[in-house]
C-alpha cells in the first residue's frame, strides 16, 4: 500500500507538531522514506494471518 507523497509531508508535519519537534526541510525526504519502508512493513505484519486460538507467549526468555 502506497501513500501519496503529499500525505506523508503533511502526516509528518502533524506529527512534528504534536510531539513539539522541528524537522529540517533537508530531511524531509530521508524522514519520508523511513516512514515509508514503516508503512510497508506494518502492512506486512498486519497481513500475516494468525490462528483464532493464537495467544500471546506469557513468558518471554532467550
């Protein structure tokens, strides 16, 4: 799923706003492009089909 590039500058802009940070116009194209490799791999996991009975591991260890 692709996003028009005028939505994400005025996505970022929102977002810079809100969370009271300036971004420097000469890094508009690099903050653009991760958030576009972002969208693209949330679309991934957001696809992934899980089981009904799926349920989250209670304990976490390596």
């Amino acid at each position: 799923m692709t996003r028009p590039q005028m939505d994400l500058d005025i996505y970022i802009g929102a977002a810079a706003s809100v969370l009271g940070l300036e971004v420097d116009p000469t890094w508009l194209g690099p903050v653009r492009f991760h958030l576009e490799i972002s969208i693209r791999m949330a679309s991934l996991v957001g696809e992934f089909e899980l089981p009904d009975e799926a349920e989250p591991a209670p304990i976490f260890s390596s």
